[in-house]
C-alpha cells in the first residue's frame, strides 16, 4: 500500500507493481505474488517514488496460514491464494 502525493512519482509506483503482476484492489493498495527476490528488488526501489516526507509505501508479506484467515465482504475480491502479496 502506498500513500504518495506528487502524480508522477505515484503513477510510476503504480506501472511498476503492475510490472511485477500485482492487482489493484483499493485505490493505494495492490495484492499479488512476489518471489521473495522480487519482493527485496521492489523493495530497494521504494525510495526512488517517495517525493516528500509525508509519503510512505508498505510492503506486507502475508503468510500461508494468514491468508486463510483474511475476511472480505462486499464487491473487492483478492486473487486466488496463490498470489497474495500484499503493497
């Protein structure tokens, strides 16, 4: 998930979490599968979309068993369990 507030550094955040296959499920916040190295390269690169003190980015890693445990109700739907990652 991210909180940035200049466009293009967010709008390059965004083509770059597509580039790696995640799926927009809120407006900041993307889920999918992310090998663990992708997780680190995505992750070295945070700093590049950050354009002011206030903007933050947030990468969650969600295991197995949690997973099984995520509660939705309503129109969003995640990707099969296979993919979660969630950013």
């Amino acid at each position: 998930m991210y909180d940035i507030s200049e466009d293009a550094p967010r709008n390059n955040l965004i083509k770059r979490l597509r580039y790696y296959g995640l799926r927009r499920i809120q407006k900041s916040v993307f889920c999918g599968l992310l090998e663990i190295e992708e997780r680190f390269e995505l992750a070295s690169e945070f700093d590049f979309y950050l354009s002011s003190d206030k903007d933050s980015i947030a990468l969650f890693p969600i295991c197995e068993s949690c997973v099984d445990s995520i509660l939705i109700e309503g129109a969003m739907s995640l990707p099969q369990k296979e993919e979660y990652v969630f950013v």
